[in-house]
C-alpha cells in the first residue's frame, strides 16, 4: 500500500462566486426566484430527470394557466423499438453511433397539435418535459434540468426510471445503459449544444428534493471560469467482480462496496463538474463544458479532429487483493468505424501506480502460437465452464512494478493481472472491450458477464507476440530534458496511437506548456504538488497524490512544484494529443 497515504478529494469544485445568494437552493427558494417568470416557460428536461417531481414543486409556484407536457408527442414505445431497431441491435453491449437527434422521438402530427394550442393561448403557459424546447423554440423563459450520467446509472440500477419513451424500466441496468448510452444521451447532447448559451436557468436535480438553480449568467460564467484553469471533475468508484481494496484505504473510500474496481477520475462523457457559488456546488455533466467551450478546452486541432469530444481517457483499475481483469482486446480503426460509427478507438495504456511482489500484466501473444488451436480452446472455455482458457500457454505475463508502462494499441491482447493498481491512459471511445475470456467467473449480480468472442477474434493481431511486445510496449522510456530540478522522460504512447505521455520527475519548479492541446495529468509521485499561472492568470492549484486534472488548451504556460518539504521527488504523469492525428 502507498506509504503516506492520500488527501484525494472526492469533491473537488470550480469556485464561480463567493455568494450563496448565486445559487438558489431547495423548492420553496426555486419556486420564488421563477414566481415571476414571464408568459411562457419552457422547462428542457435531461432524460432521466424526474419529471413528476418537478411537476409538483414547480406547478404551484409558477400557477400557469395551460401546461403543455412534451411526453404526450412521443412516438409510442412500440413505435421507438421499431424506428431504433437496427440503431441498437441485438448484442446486450454494443450498438451502432447513429446521428439521431431528439426530435426523432416525437410524433410529428403530435408535436404540431402541441404547438397549435400554445399558439392559440393567451394565457400563462408553462411547457415541460424532454423536448419541451421542441415545442416552444422561442419561450420567454427557458429552463434546464440537468442530471449527472452516474446518477442516472444508480437510478437504472434501483429500476426507478426507463429509456427516454421507453416503457421498459424493468429492464436490466446494462440494457438500460446501452440505450441511453448509444441513443438518449447523444439525441439530447446535441440540443443541449444548441441551447445552453441561451438557458435563463439550470437545474440541478442529482439529489431527489434538493434541488439547486442557477441563472444561465452563472453557469456560462462558470463553465468560462473552468475552461481558463487547472480543475478536476467529480470521480466516482465502482465495484467489480476482480476489485481491490487499494483505492478504499489511500483514498479513504466509504464502506459498503465490497471492493472499488474502478475509478473514472477523469472521463468526461461520464464524469460531472462541480461549480461553487459561496458554500454552495450545483453538480452538472463535466460535458456541458466540453459542449460549450470545445475550441477553449481541447484545443483547435483536436476539435477539428474529434468536434466536441475529449479524447483522453484517466481511470483506475484495481487489482490489489482482488483477481485479473478479463481478457480483452480493442477494436482496431477501421473495424470500429464499419461496425460502430465510431472515428477512433481505445488505444490505451497500463500505467502502473502500485503493484505487489506478483503484480503482473497480460499483455500479447506468445511466441508461435497456434492460432486455430487458440480460438479453439476460447470457444470451448465460452461454451463449457469446466473448460478454462489455458491464458499462460498463449499470452505473455509481464511482471509488473510500481512505475512501469505497459502500452496497449488497439488490437493487443491484455489485462491486468491480479495485485496491481493501473491507472489507465487512452483514448475514449466509450465501451468498446471485447472480452475473450473471463476466468470463468460471475459478475456481482450473479450472471455471467457477456463475451464478445467474435468481435474480439476479429481483432487481435497475431503478430504482435513476445519479442515485439518486449521492444514496442514494455517501458519505452526516453529522456527528453532536465535540469537540476526536474527530468522530463516520454513513455509513450505507441506511435500507432495518437496520445503521448510525458513523466516528470521534480523536487522543484517545473515549466509546462500546453502548446494549444488540452492536457490531463495525475500526480503519481509524492503527497501534494502546487499548479501556477507564471502570469497569474488563475489562482494556485493544488493537487494530492493519485488526483487527475485537466489543464484546457487555452491555458498556455503553467508550473508545478511541490506544495512543501519532501523527501524524495515528486512525478506527474501528462498526456495529450499529438498534433498530427487522423
């Protein structure tokens, strides 16, 4: 276990303002800051709000003479399976990145009698639900309800709300993930982009009956405020079937979970963002930032390249008294984008950040392997579980210590072995890991967790064995530069992925530059680190062991130095896009 321990944040925050007053907090406050909106307000509702709650607090208070819900112009599900059929597929995981958009949902006759009557009232109306914006393009007032990604996946998981039109709440969270994943949540990303640099107010309904309100002003000013310094989004943890117990105790983790298998630290398809007004935070997706600032945040070449997504990947895998990961591959390029929609794909790399006496990682093929015997034993391990997939008579297993790095281009077989903490580096393509085998184990909900056994054959390059591994992928550490107080090393990543990693080793300041390309570190070495504007542009930054933060492009210079006395250096890891990608 890590030595000192840490003060990882769970909660780290954007300060916006100093007043409490910015942020309106609870219903009955709510309620007296909209008593006076105007003739007509339109209430956006993220998928997944809880629209009945809403109704209840907001309904009194604004006193509107007509409401007009939006889920009565919603195909009917039936209608929705049909029409989304062949976007979703068959396979319980994956499904295809089609450009729906959320007016897709709706019957079009159906919205057009919705918007005859408004059109004929002359009365106080109040317009409601996902796609209320649909409805009511021009309101007077235009509210948001937003919801976290990781709040609406504890809401799957209790059953409490279906897919947007769906009646399918019954349904089990992972099929509920997928549709929201692949479909709800990229139909409502691209209005949100349309409509957040004009909202009059957002509201914060992760937590069920206290909600918080801001004004538009204030959240465009606090999404501006992010975008010009360091700051990290809100992480959260999760168990797994092969979770360990590293991250409970450094990062002093609830009791509960009987193990945190993972950690999003940094992904902000998935992650939110906190903005603090006084003592108060209103919690929103991390990707109305990259919504609303892309060009600020990520740099110009990168969203020229990806348009409005981040593509750098921090999460943690721990292993450390639990067992292996499953077996896996990632799709390569072209395969990802004839058979998913998908641009890029999730190169990656294992950067060690604890590992045991018998840490290891799985990480290529042996030499001469029989290929055809190979895929055999894997369809037999698939088919029979008291058949085991032999995985060391095929796959090299690396041992592993603290501070290796282990890259992973797509297409590699790999895992991390048991006892070992990895904090992953890569790209973001969402979900797309083809598990081989699983060790013929169960998921925590007692099921067998799926196997994408053809996707995944179809994808492993055959040549990349021992010797190649050995040379290409295992610590490609080189120096890059040094003085007396720090050393700048590249280790990574493969030249067939387009992130590259930079360590740095301090014990005093250390000049960076983010050369118009967002860059994520984490400070993988030592208790705190201090970031700096040497032109003051943004107030100091601290940062404690094991933390990821993300410096937008538009930044420029910055520094790190220690935050105080320490007996050995400090060392961050940095990654960001190469210039020259696609």
């Amino acid at each position: 276990m890590n030595s000192f321990g840490s003060n990882y944040d769970r909660f780290p925050y954007v300060r916006v303002t100093n007043n409490d007053t910015d942020c309106f907090a609870g219903w009955h406050s709510i309620g007296d800051a909209l008593r006076l909106s105007p003739a007509l307000t339109a209430l956006e509702l993220y998928p997944g709000c809880d629209a009945d709650e809403i109704e209840s607090r907001l309904i009194p208070a604004l006193k509107p003479d007509l409401v007009l819900r939006s889920k009565d112009a919603l195909l009917t599900p039936a209608e929705l399976d049909e029409k989304f059929r062949q976007t979703l597929g068959e396979d319980p995981i994956f499904a295809y990145m089609h450009p729906w958009e959320l007016k897709d949902f709706f019957c079009t006759a159906k919205l057009d009698h919705l918007q005859s009557q408004l059109q004929q009232s002359k009365e106080r109306v109040l317009v409601i639900g996902t796609g209320a914006s649909l409805i009511a393009p021009q309101p007077d007032c235009l509210i948001y309800a937003d919801l976290a990604r990781w709040e609406i996946q504890k809401r799957y998981r209790t059953h409490q709300i279906g897919n947007l039109g769906a009646d399918n709440a019954h349904a089990s969270p992972a099929a509920l993930y997928k549709r929201a994943f692949f479909l709800d949540w990229r139909a409502a990303d691209r209005l949100k982009a349309h409509l957040l640099p004009r909202i009059d107010y957002l509201l914060d309904t992760n937590v069920i009956e206290e909600p918080r309100m801001i004004s538009g002003e204030h959240l465009r000013l606090g999404l501006r405020t992010a975008s010009q310094q360091p700051f990290r989004v809100v992480p959260f943890f999760d168990p797994g079937p092969w979770g360990g117990q590293w991250m409970k105790e450094t990062f002093r983790l609830p009791e509960g979970p009987p193990n945190y298998a993972w950690c999003f630290d940094c992904v902000p398809e998935e992650n939110s963002l906190l903005l603090g007004f006084g003592d108060r935070r209103v919690e929103i997706p991390a990707m109305d930032l990259v919504l609303f600032r892309p060009r600020e945040l990520l740099g110009n070449h990168i969203y020229k390249t990806f348009g409005a997504e981040f593509p750098i990947r921090f999460d943690y895998l721990d292993t450390m008294g639990g067992g292996n990961l499953s077996l896996q591959v990632h799709p390569l390029r072209k395969y990802i984008r004839e058979k998913f929609g998908m641009d890029y794909t999730q190169d990656e790399s294992y950067y060690m950040l604890e590992a045991a006496e018998d840490g290891a990682v799985y990480l290529g093929l042996k030499e001469n392997v029989d290929r055809g015997r190979m895929e055999e034993d894997l369809r037999l391990a698939q088919k029979d579980p008291n058949a085991p997939f032999p995985a060391e008579q095929y796959v090299n297993v690396w041992p592993a210590r603290k501070h290796d790095h282990f890259l992973i281009p797509a297409g590699t077989i790999h895992c991390s072995g048991r006892n070992g903490v990895v904090l992953e580096i890569s790209a973001t393509p969402y979900i797309f890991t083809f598990k081989l085998w699983d060790w013929g184990r169960l998921g925590l909900d007692g099921c067998p967790r799926p196997i994408h056994l053809e996707h995944g054959l179809a994808n492993i390059q055959w040549d990349r064995t021992t010797s190649w591994v050995r040379e290409h992928l295992i610590d490609r550490i080189s120096p890059i530069a040094s003085t007396t107080e720090w050393r700048e090393e590249k280790t990574g990543l493969h030249e067939l992925e387009f992130i590259e990693t930079r360590r740095h080793w301090f014990t005093g300041t250390v000049p960076h530059h983010t050369s118009g390309t967002v860059n994520v570190l984490n400070l993988v070495e030592g208790e705190a680190a201090i970031v700096e504007s040497p032109s003051g542009s943004f107030p100091p930054f601290v940062v404690h062991f094991g933390e990821t933060f993300i410096v937008p492009a538009q930044v420029g210079a910055y520094t790190i130095r220690p935050a105080g006395p320490s007996p050995r250096s400090l060392a961050t890891m940095k990654a960001f896009v190469r210039e020259a990608v696609g």
